[in-house]
C-alpha cells in the first residue's frame, strides 16, 4: 500500500480501535485458482501475539478453506471512516481554484497467517465469542442457547473455523492533513451537514 508520511498511521491502538469498530473485512488469498477475495466479519483478540490474531468462520461450501494451503500468507483489509470530498468544501478553492475532487478514508491492512479449524468445538468457541461481541449492545442479546440445540448443531456442522496470526500491520488515514486549517474546518463542516459524522470525527483526531 502506498504511503505517504502524513498519512502514515502506526499506533497500534488506533490501528486496532479502526479494526474492532469496522469488522467487516475482505480477507485475501492466493490459491491455486489465482487470487481470490472473501468478506467476513473477524473478530479482533488484541492480546494474543505483538500484533493480535483474527478469528472468524466461512461456509463449510466456500472452498476457501480447502483450496488454501496450510500456513499461508494473507491479508486482510479493513476500511474504515471513508467518503467523498468535493473541492467546493475548501475555502482556499474560491480563492484560488487550484483544488480538484479527493476521497478521504482510514484503512487498515493486517498481513499474516491463516489457520483452518474443522472441528466444531473450536467453531463453537468462534461462534459464541462473535455472538457476545456483536450483540453486546443490543437491549436483550440473543445468545446460543436461544437456538434449538438441533438446529444450532446443523449450523456449526455448516461451517469452519479461520484464525489470521498477525505478522505485521499497515495503516493509513488520510484526513487532508496535507490542506491547511481553513480548508479542513471546510470539509468537516460539509460532512457534518451531510451528515458523514463518522468521516468528520475522524478528521477532528488527527488535529
């Protein structure tokens, strides 16, 4: 990934707050059909390994978890604040017009390992920790036991467990940190008309 300085993100707290807040990421892959792409919600165990790990299931039907050698490398994307900027936004543009449309966004690419586990207590263990995190804020969590123990056994058959061992992170978070004050008070200003509150927060950190 391309990288320019000031919009290098490298604190590994605000790399893994982009990761939990944004689950949903494409985890990608290299097999003997060429490159491939899947996107599944992981969920982030910060404290295993300088880096994390990420678990998380696919489709026992998704050949994924076969195709895929043992121990190879991979990465996983995640996005995310994102959004549009246009150059109207920038006060600097009605003086100058020297200002052209851009795309601000975080992004997170998380490389490493990928582990299969075809065996149901572990898919059981993945599954109960997604379920706890995920509905963590809802006003009454379903939970496991919810669910008919005969169907809940048909759908843990269904699936197989995936773990990403983190070797190294990338991150970039690219706010128009290269525009001066004007100009980015400018573009959060529009965003919170537009009401892209999360894209205009994520500006205001980065000061």
């Amino acid at each position: 990934m391309y990288i320019p300085e000031h919009f290098a993100e490298s604190r590994l707290d605000e790399l893994h707050r982009i990761m939990r807040a944004h689950p949903l990421a494409m985890l990608c892959t290299s097999g003997p059909q060429g490159l491939d792409a899947n996107h599944l919600p992981f969920l982030l165990d910060a404290d295993s390994g300088p880096h994390g790990r990420l678990i998380g299931h696919v489709a026992r039907a998704n050949p994924l978890w076969q195709s895929v050698a043992p121990d190879s490398e991979v990465l996983v994307v995640f996005r995310g604040a994102e959004g549009y900027v246009s150059p109207n936004w920038y006060p600097s543009k009605h003086e100058t017009h020297r200002a052209v449309p851009t795309w601000n966004y975080e992004v997170v690419h998380a490389h490493g390992t990928l582990t299969i586990h075809d065996d149901v207590k572990h898919v059981r263990s993945v599954v109960a920790r997604l379920t706890h995190a995920h509905e963590a804020g809802e006003p009454h969590p379903w939970k496991m036991g919810d669910a008919p123990p005969d169907y809940l056994a048909d759908m843990l058959r269904a699936i197989v467990g995936i773990e990403v061992h983190i070797t190294h992170l990338e991150g970039k978070r690219k706010l128009s940190q290269n525009r001066g004050t004007a100009d980015r008070s400018g573009v959060m200003a529009a965003l919170h008309e537009r009401d892209h509150r999360a894209l205009a927060q994520a500006m205001q950190q980065t000061g």
